[in-house]
C-alpha cells in the first residue's frame, strides 16, 4: 500500500486505481444494490480537467425510503448494543480511515479538487470525529437526585433520537459525514445519508469502511440522487424518521426546517457563512497574514468558515494588504493531485462565474485590485487568487458568501464601528480577530454574533470543540461532547422509591 510519505515523493498522484475501488452503488441494509428506478446513472466530474472519472446509481423515491426501511429496522438492536461496542465499530473505522488515507485523499481530490496534502488533512479531520465520539459512547450520562421536597427520586437518562436522516455538501465530503455519522452512531442512532451528487465517491469509501468494520446492517445507509428534492422531500414526509442533520445553503436549509414542521424533526442545520477577519492595529501583522492565507484558501477558499471580510485598521491596511498579496502571488494555481499546486480549482463553472462577477463588483465600485482576478487559460474551473484593497461598503462581496479564494480588504478606524459592520449580516457562524491585547480580544469575542471565534489563529475547526453558528448560519451543534447531545433524547423518571424515613419515624 502506498504511503502519503512515498505520495509526496512523486511529482503527481494517480487518482485512477483508488477509483476504480469504490462501489459505485447504493447502500441499503448492508448491501451494495443498483437503482430501483431503472434511473441513468450519475457522472462524476474531476474540476481541475472538466471531464467525467466514475459514473454513480442514481437512486429514485424508492430507493431512499428502502434506505429508512432499513434503517427503522436496524434502530432496536443498534439501540440495545452495549456501548463498547459501538465505541469498538467507531474505533475500527477510524483505524481503517487512518490506515487508508492516501486513497481516500486521492479519490477526495479528484472529485473535488482540493489540493491533495489539504485532502490528506482533511482525512484526519475526518477520521478524528470516528475516534472522538468512539470515547463518547461510554460517556451517555444520566443524573439521580432528590427532589426539593425529599419525596421519590429524580432520575433522567440520555435515550436515542432514533432514525437520522444527513444531508451531507461537496466540499468536505468525509468530514461533514463523519461529524454526524460518529456521534449519531455513538449514541444509538441509525442513520440514511444523502451525500452531494458532485463528491458521492468519498462518501461511498466511507460506507465500505464502515462494512469492513463490522457495523450491522441497515444501520448506515447510503444513496446518491439527482433528484435530492424529490427524495430527501419523501423522508421528510415519513413519520418514522426522527431527525436530519443537514449541512449546505441557508436557502435549502430554510426549506428543510419548514418540511421538518409536519413530523416535528429534531433538526440541526449548519448553513451558509459570512465570516469577518478583523486585524486591530496592535496585532503580529506577519502572524495575521499567515492566519488569513489558512482562513481564506483552505479549501480553495470554499469554506464555510472561510473568512469571508477583511477588516484591517487603517493603520496598518497598507501593510496588510500588500504582504497578504505578496503571500497569493507566490502560490501555484494547478490541479491537486500535482503535489506543487497549492490552491485547485472551483467545484464548478457556476461557482467560479460567481466568484469572477464578486471581483468585478468590487473593483468597479473602487476597490483596488491588488493581485489576481483573472482565469488561467487552461481546462478546468480555476481562477487567481484575489486580493482587493479599499472595498466600498456597497459592494457585494462584504454581504454575499464569496466559496472561493478572494479576499476583498476593507479599512476601519475604530473598535465599535468594526463591530457593528462585522454583525451586520444575517449570518452568524464564524469570526477571526488578530490582537495582543486579550482584554480587547475578550470583548471583541463577546460582542460578536457569530457561534464560533478565533483570536490570533487561522483555523477554527477542532474535533473537541461544538461547531455551529447563530442567526441565518443554522442552529445545533457538531463536535465536542455537545455533538452527542443532538442525537439523544432526555428522559425523565420519576421513581417513588429510597425515600428517607421520617423525622418521626427516626425519633
């Protein structure tokens, strides 16, 4: 087996033969099974050449409810396992997932494109939710108490949600799927999984490794389809699901939470991003630099947490912004199985039209271009990585999520001006602040409303820790042992018994 050591040795990885292992079927009660539909299959595009790598079933109505058949009948004994032995199956997925990590990179970077070292890091990300809510499963925590009036005991318990139903977007396909698979699967929940139609080949790894590590049938499920409305709408209607985790747009998620009305769904949704990176005059401007190369390319800049408004103090705006364009000048734009690139292409045509239109807008309304903004002559969906100093409040991209690697620099002069124009969006999920000062880091953190704040780092995301955001960002939490919490029920029982005798009775 080749190891991400001998990879790196190489000039280029070869996607092809890690492809060629993935199912190319759906996932149903443990088996691998064609479309019912008699549905054409789904084309797999690599976005760095624009051409097909794998063709997909492509499931119909009846193949997603089959999916929640099995997992309804799969929920009463996955239930009843003991714990450790669900942490058992989570632990030896992880190990699977860690061991292959070359392939699943490679098959993760040809189907989306990331750069393959970012995919690689991406894989242990991923795999870390497997290992992290392996520990949590034995962890499920109830309390016992005495009421106020001495009277019985107050006994709770934590209980599964039951049937779980995860949305999953393209561009983490591993991770987003493991921060719901791990603590769904922890706690005693089965689950279906619809995974974007453009990255479904990771998702479809994932389901092998998970039959390889031994977890009983119907308790994972998998299907990909062209028709997301039409299948995702049927489950929603079912009143045998109990819950959907979704991660993508704020648009679909808006339409989600209104189809969860009928069945009363647990939901959690993580939703679309806006992300404020604020550089006080006082802040390491080189360590402020290094933090938005990370919080602005990561990804290829297609990151929900991907800072999205760079707010610089007018001190040091200058500063900034040419070191930060120095930094995007010396940065290879390429194909990410070619080891040398460091940023890859867009997911799509569509998502670079709209990253190329953001550039314009701004540089017509007065912003200064810096570096970047063109399209390389070559296949597939790249574009320059974009730097435009002095952006006007009016332009698009300080209130449009930009998906891509374009960072438009604004100035500030004071600390509540700053504020107010960083909550000024109606989303809420992640922020960044650069200072030395932690008093000010500490009130800058409180006052903006966002779920989630880095101070004086690029990367937010930690396997430990709750990830989520507030207002049009979602609701609900992943990660942490917050995460666990979305997928229990708690249930309370009053129990008329161990009541202390009286003080009569003592006497």
């Amino acid at each position: 087996m080749t190891s991400p050591q001998q990879h790196a040795e190489r000039q280029s990885v070869d996607a092809s033969a890690h492809l060629a292992t993935v199912p190319k079927k759906l996932f149903i009660g443990g088996r691998w099974i064609q479309s019912s539909t008699g549905e054409g299959p789904l084309s797999v595009e690599d976005p760095a050449r624009g051409h097909t790598i794998a063709e997909v079933a492509d499931a119909g109505v009846e193949d997603a409810v089959a999916a929640l058949d099995a997992a309804v009948a799969a929920q009463p004994a996955w239930a009843a396992w003991p714990p450790r032995r669900r942490a058992e199956i989570l632990r030896r997925a992880y190990d699977l997932m860690v061991e292959r990590a070359a392939a699943l990179a490679a098959i993760m970077t040809a189907e989306m494109g990331k750069p393959y070292q970012q995919a690689l890091a991406e894989v242990e990300y991923a795999a870390g939710y497997l290992r992290w809510y392996s520990e949590e499963a034995v962890r499920v925590n109830g309390r016992f108490a005495v009421p106020e009036n001495g009277v019985g005991r107050i006994v709770t318990m934590g209980q599964p949600v039951g049937p779980c139903l995860f949305v999953t977007p393209w561009n983490f396909p591993l991770a987003m799927g493991t921060r719901k698979i791990g603590p769904a699967l922890a706690a005693g929940c089965t689950c279906v999984i619809k995974p974007a139609s453009q990255t479904p080949l990771s998702m479809l790894a994932l389901a092998a490794i998970f039959e390889e590590a031994g977890l009983p049938p119907g308790v994972l499920n998998v299907f990909v389809s062209g028709s997301s409305s039409r299948t995702v709408g049927a489950l929603m209607k079912d009143s045998r699901l109990r819950k959907i985790s979704f991660t993508g747009s704020t648009e679909i998620g808006r339409l989600l939470v209104r189809q969860s009305a009928d069945q009363l769904l647990r939901v959690s949704m993580e939703l679309g991003g806006n992300a404020p990176f604020i550089v006080f005059p006082d802040a390491d401007i080189e360590a402020a630099v290094d933090g938005a190369v990370i919080a602005k390319l990561r990804n290829n800049g297609e990151a929900c947490t991907s800072a999205n408004r760079f707010y610089v103090h007018r001190e040091v705006i200058g500063e900034f912004a040419e070191a930060l364009a120095e930094r995007f000048r010396s940065l290879r734009v390429g194909p990410g199985l070619e080891l040398s690139s460091d940023v890859g292409p867009l997911i799509d045509g569509v998502q670079r039209t709209k990253v190329a239109d953001l550039v314009r807008d701004a540089t017509e309304k007065g912003g200064r271009l810096v570096v970047g903004g063109g399209i390389p002559d070559r296949p597939g969906y790249f574009i320059e990585p974009t730097v435009v100093s002095d952006v006007p409040e009016d332009a698009r991209v300080l209130t449009e999520e930009i998906f891509g690697p374009f960072a438009p620099v604004a100035a500030f002069e004071k600390e509540p001006d700053v504020i107010q124009r960083a909550n000024a969006s109606e989303f809420g999920l992640a922020a960044y602040v650069y200072t030395k000062d932690l008093d000010r880091a500490m009130r800058v953190a409180e006052l903006l409303e966002t779920g989630m704040v880095a101070v004086n780092q690029g990367m937010v995301s930690n396997v430990a820790a709750p990830f989520g955001g507030v207002k049009q960002s979602g609701f609900g939490r992943e990660g942490g042992p917050e995460g666990i919490a979305e997928y229990l029920e708690t249930k309370y029982v009053a129990l008329n018994a161990g009541t202390p005798p009286t003080t009569e009775a003592v006497r």
